[in-house]
C-alpha cells in the first residue's frame, strides 16, 4: 500500500482547527525533514514522549496546511522578545556552567524541598552558648545534624565542652545522618531557626559597648572625657568596656606596634598627617606622645619632611587639628577592622 493511500487526519485540515501539540509535531517534523539536528534531548521526558507520539501520528499533511502552520510559526516567533526554560530545574541545568557548584546544588534542594527556606544561615550564626543549649537538649539526631553543618574546628570544640555520655551519643548518632534526605535537614535547620534564631537576632550589628566606643571616637577629646566621667559615675563596667572600645589619637603608642606605622600612614592623606602631627607636637602630653612615636616609626627622612611640611602650615587652629588627628586614628582604626593590622589590648584605666 502507498502513503498516498493512507487515510491522514490532517489532509485538508484547517490550520486552525489542529492542536498545540500536532503544530509543533509539523514543525519540527519540517525542520527534521530540511536536514536540521534538533536538541530534542534537552525537553523534559514527558515533552519528549508527547513530541514523539504527535509526530508519529501525523502521516500525512497537505502543502497548504504545512505552508499555514510555518507561517504562523514564524509570526509567533516574531512577537517574542525573550524566552526561557521556564521549568525551575530546567533552568537550573541551563544555568549550570554559569553558577557555582555550590550555589547550583543548594538552588537545587531548595526547589526539590518544595520551595522551602534555607535557614542553616541563621542557625549557624548562633553565639556558642545557644548551639550548645540545642546539643544539649534537642534529639539526638538534630543534635548530630547541626554538629554535622558546623565548621569542623567548632564542632569539635563545643562537642568537647559537652557532658561526656552525651557527646559520645551525639557522636554515634551522626552516623544516622547518612541516608538523611535533603529536604529533612532543610526543615531541621528551619524549627532550629524558628526555635532559637528570632530570639537571638540583635538588632544592631555591634555589642553597646562598640557603639558608644565608635561614637566617642568620632567626638572631640573634651566632649570624649565628658562623657567618659559621666559614664563612670553612672555604670563603671559599662564605661570600662567604653574605655576599650575606643582608639583614638592618644592610644597610638600603647596600642599600635611600632613596625605597623609605614604601612598605616600610607592610608593618612598627607596634609592632614603633617596637620594632625604638627598639632599634636604643640599641644604636648600624649598628644606629643602619639606624634614623636609615628615619627620614630619612619625613615628619618620621612619624618623630617612631615615635620617641615608642619611647620609650613603654621600656627594651626584646634578644630582643625583635632580633625586632623582624628582622621589619623580612623585609618588606623580602619585598618584595624579590616585585618590589615592588629591592636594590642588596652590598658585598663
């Protein structure tokens, strides 16, 4: 029997009046047949298999209606500005070699979990004295699965500040997270958030003691031991860890080591060094201080010009002095918090 004896559903059929799936099935059957290779492979299964069946149930179709149905195509194509895979997984797969592994693999189980909230983040923030509460109290296995998600080197340490018969049932249940599923330990880390994460969240990002340091730092000298005798009188170990907090001009040659001066000065714009030095040498006490051990930090030539460049500038009034100075501390302070260099420990009183 020839095809053109076969009995075909879409002969003659309007355009219109086919299916979605039986137009796609003729376009791609059209660009098949002009030689094109299509990544079919690259559909999700169920697509595939319904492409397959559409196709293999076309037979045959008349020229007017393939002309009708390329046309439209064509038009639809047109009209798109922007496509995509749509499916969240699938577009995870396109995106894999733009993304890291991790961050693939964590978008992963999120979605695989339904969606749900990693909050492992929150939990991991905790201070050590509530992880250690939840090792202490929460079942055996949550108690082996956070041990699990904490940086080794603190896992061990607060596994070894627990009571003996508990760390060692602890250590013998992590062995039960083996086969535990993604989406468990995803839940497990949002009842630990919930539980113990929105009790514990502080609102500012530094303890009081740093606020008020950061504040009294940024304040003139009189206006700091104003309120450094008001904060004696009122809270004495609150006004202590104030104390501590604060680095200013005058704390330079107990805190700062003496080799770390050329690399911290380097930072200081230079007319404000020679401004901030210059004041501080004519002021005298630890201001003079501060200034001769920042100079003795440097080449003797280095220090010769900052001084001249000081006594260039004359008398210098103290507003601007003060301003100088303290923007010697802030590099210096800066520097501090961003690791570069270390402070040593203050003085008590």
């Amino acid at each position: 029997m020839h095809h053109a004896d076969l009995p075909s559903p879409d002969a003659g059929t309007p355009p219109q009046q086919l299916t979605r799936q039986r137009k796609a099935a003729i376009i791609v059957q059209l660009l098949i047949n002009d030689g094109n290779r299509l990544a079919l492979s690259s559909l999700p299964e169920r697509i595939q298999e319904d492409l397959t069946r559409e196709i293999a149930a076309i037979r045959l179709v008349d020229r007017d209606t393939v002309n009708a149905v390329a046309e439209e195509f064509v038009a639809l194509l047109d009209a798109i500005g922007l496509s995509a895979p749509g499916d969240p997984l699938a577009t995870l797969e396109a995106m894999s070699d733009l993304i890291s592994p991790e961050l693939l693999a964590t978008l992963r189980e999120k979605i695989e979990s339904g969606g749900q909230v990693e909050r492992w983040g929150t939990v991991l923030n905790l201070d050590d004295a509530t992880i250690r509460q939840i090792l202490e109290t929460e079942d055996l296995q949550v108690s082996a699965v956070l041990l699990s998600k904490l940086p080794v080197a603190r896992a061990a340490r607060l596994l070894g500040a627990l009571p003996g018969e508990r760390a060692r049932r602890i250590a013998v249940a992590v062995k039960t997270t083996g086969d535990i599923a993604p989406v468990a330990v995803t839940r497990i880390g949002q009842a630990l958030a919930a539980s113990y994460g929105s009790l514990r969240q502080p609102a500012f990002g530094k303890a009081p003691s740093a606020r008020m340091g950061d504040i009294l730092n940024s304040s003139s000298s009189k206006a700091r031991n104003t309120m450094l005798g008001d904060l004696e009188e009122a809270d004495r170990d609150f006004a202590t860890d104030v104390r501590r907090a604060i680095f200013t001009f005058e704390d330079i040659p107990d805190r700062l080591e003496q080799f770390d001066v050329p690399g911290c000065l380097r930072d200081v714009d230079p007319t404000e060094l020679a401004r901030g030095v210059a004041f501080a040498i004519a002021e005298g006490g630890q201001l003079r201080e501060a200034a001769d051990f920042l100079l003795n930090g440097l080449s003797q030539r280095m220090a010769q010009q900052i001084r001249d460049a000081g006594d260039d500038m004359g008398e210098i009034p103290t507003s601007d002095g003060e301003d100088a100075v303290g923007a010697i501390a802030a590099v210096i302070r800066d520097q501090a918090d961003a690791g570069t260099i270390r402070l040593k420990a203050p003085k008590d009183g």
